[in-house]
C-alpha cells in the first residue's frame, strides 16, 4: 500500500462515523491527471479515495497539490453550480483557506453509458418532478498556504427528501476535521 493510501485510511478512521459500503476504490493521478495503474500508485502526485462508489451514498477524499491558489471570494466564483450554500473561512496563523459547499446537480436523461449530471437553473422543480435524478454534494476543501488540498465529499443519489442538511450522513464538523487532518497536508510529489 502507498503511504498516500495508508495515511487517507487511518485520517477517515480518526475522524468519520462508519458508514456503511461494501465498495472502497483507490485511484492515483499523475501530474496530468492521468489515471495511474495500481503498480504505479507510488509515482502519483494526487490521489482519490472513494467509499461507496456506485451506491445511493458515497463519500471521498482527495489530496494533492491545488491548482488555484487560495482565495477567500472562492464562494463569489462558484457560479456554475446550484449552490445551495457556500462559507469559507481563511485560518491566519497559517494561511489556509477552508471552503465549505453544498450543490444540487441534476443527472442528465438519455445517457445510458454513463452518469452525467449537470447544473440547471431549473435543478429544484426537475427535483420535485423526479428525485432519482437528483444528487447533492456536500465538499470541505482545505486549500493550504504550502500548496496542497484536501477535499472530502459526500455524495447522495436520488433522495426524495430534498433538504440536504437531512439528506447527508456525516456530520459537517466530521468532514472539516478530515479535510483539515495535517496528515493529508502531503506532497506526494516529494
């Protein structure tokens, strides 16, 4: 196991509730991005975790360096999405960003080979329409003044019950003191 691996899983069991999944999938990245095979995993430079993959409810963890640098007026930017909140909180003693999200996207009909979803000014009546088309995301990212992230999402599909706050399993407090855990401060470049 790479150390990447090994310091994801004893951070999740330091501070998120068990839940549930038979499915844990582990994915490596290069500099570009580019999807490493498992013997390569000790050459990535960012890497994924995701528990519940394919499920009604999954939740990850990525680490790696950020692209964008640190900016407090990120929730001003996140135009693109419905974001149904937003807050992010600059830490002074070290420079670290945290942002906190929640989205609501919707899947896009007509895809058999694969789940899109997408943003649409319209996402809460399609929502009421249809719930099994909805999904929400609730994101803490840590973007560090060393250059490195640490965003953990939980992810819920198809919910009727459309008030997120009810909809999600781990508790936010949970999911900052994973994102924000020193251990995922990692260069893995390094």
């Amino acid at each position: 196991m790479a150390q990447w691996q090994t310091r994801v899983v004893d951070a999740v069991t330091r501070h998120t509730p068990t839940v549930a999944s038979n499915r844990v999938t582990a994915s490596a990245y290069d500099d570009q991005l580019t999807r490493l095979s498992a013997e390569n995993f000790a050459d990535a430079t960012s890497a994924k975790v995701v528990f519940g993959e394919g499920e009604g409810r999954s939740w990850s963890v990525f680490i790696g360096p950020a692209v964008d640098p640190p900016r407090a007026d990120v929730c001003d930017r996140a135009l693109r999405y419905v974001v149904l909140s937003c807050s992010a909180a600059s830490d002074p003693a070290t420079g670290d960003l945290t942002v906190q999200t929640v989205i609501l996207t919707i899947k896009r009909p007509g895809i058999a080979s694969a789940d899109v979803y997408e943003t649409r000014t319209d996402a809460f009546a399609v929502a009421r329409r249809n719930p099994s088309r909805v999904r929400f995301e609730h994101t803490v990212r840590v973007l560090r003044a060393g250059g490195s992230l640490s965003q953990v999402t939980e992810t819920v599909y198809g919910t009727n019950d459309l008030n997120p706050a009810s909809a999600f399993a781990i508790p936010p407090s949970a999911l900052t003191a994973l994102a924000a855990d020193p251990s995922l401060d990692v260069d893995l470049d390094g």
